[in-house]
C-alpha cells in the first residue's frame, strides 16, 4: 500500500476487502492523496 506520484499526478495502491490490488490516480494533490488512502484503508 502507499502513494506515489506518476507523472503531474498521485496515484494510491492498497488492496481491498476481497484482496484484490487496487490503483486510483487520485489528482494533483498529494495530501489528497494522503485523505482518500485512509478511508480506503478505513473500510476493512
């Protein structure tokens, strides 16, 4: 799981409930970034 930045934009990795490898481009911002990965990781 974590951030990282492809390009202008940041991308987060984690995997979900049924463990499957998920990647999101989230946008330009990285404290975004930051916000959308711990709800993500929130809802196990």
């Amino acid at each position: 799981m974590g951030i990282f930045k492809k390009g202008k934009n940041w991308y987060i990795d984690y995997y979900d409930q049924n463990r499957r490898r998920r990647r999101e481009m989230i946008g330009p911002n990285k404290r975004q970034a930051e916000i959308v990965l711990q709800k993500r990781k929130g809802h196990r």
